[in-house]
C-alpha cells in the first residue's frame, strides 16, 4: 500500500497527493476487478476490449486521469479540470478515488490499513 510512503514523504516536509483506482475492469464477469496495472490503460488512452467495454464513462475516466499526469508537471500538484481541487495528502488521509465517479474520500482503506499495520510490526503471525 502506498500509505506508508506517502506518510513518510509528509514527515520529511514533502507535499504528497493519493489516489486509488477502483474501476473495475467487466471482462471475465468482473472477475479481474480493479487488478494490478489496469490504470496504464486509462493513462495513456489505450484501453480496448482486452479489459474494458470502452464506454462513454471508461472515456471520461481516461480524460481525468490524463488531466491529472499533464497537470502535474506543469502546476506541481494534480488538480485540474475535470478532477477538480485534489487536497493534499494529510492527517485525514484525503484520498482521490479513480473510478466509475471520481472523488475525494478520507482514509478510505482504514480497516484494511490496520491489518497491514499489524503484520509489518510482526503480530500477523499470529492471526
């Protein structure tokens, strides 16, 4: 989980930004779901019937995640248009969720959070 890092960015005086993806890919009844490197697609506008229907919204969706890569290099942060304002990362742990409908959400993975926590600091063994 990115969590972690981006915690350790903002101890360090860095300004870091999240995200997590959650559209889910319908190929395979659904079964892939929001796998592992399925984003790419949307980033750079390549997504086809391999794991999408591409839809008016797998559309949409690519255009703020395109918005959001172009943006950041030239204003230093995500924000843009069609994402609108995306806060920093802080102690609420605001979160951009890409997916179906894109929006801001506070620490959005918690309760998966915690048992993370609980098997990096070693009592996951005993679960």
């Amino acid at each position: 989980m990115a969590i972690p890092f981006a915690e350790a960015q903002q101890c360090h005086g860095q300004s870091p930004c999240n995200c997590l993806f959650t559209w889910c890919s319908p190929i395979l009844g659904g079964a892939m779901g929001a796998c592992h490197g399925l984003g790419i697609a949307f980033r750079f506008g390549r997504y086809d019937e391999t794991f999408s229907v591409s839809s008016l919204a797998d559309d949409a969706l690519a255009r703020s995640i395109q918005g959001t890569w172009l943006t950041f290099p030239r204003n230093g942060g995500p924000s843009c248009e069609s994402l609108g304002t995306w806060p920093l990362y802080a102690n609420g742990r605001e979160t951009m969720i890409l997916g179906e409908e894109c929006h801001m959400q506070q620490a959005p993975c918690d309760e998966e959070g915690c048992c993370w926590e609980l098997i990096s600091d070693g009592i996951g063994g005993a679960l």
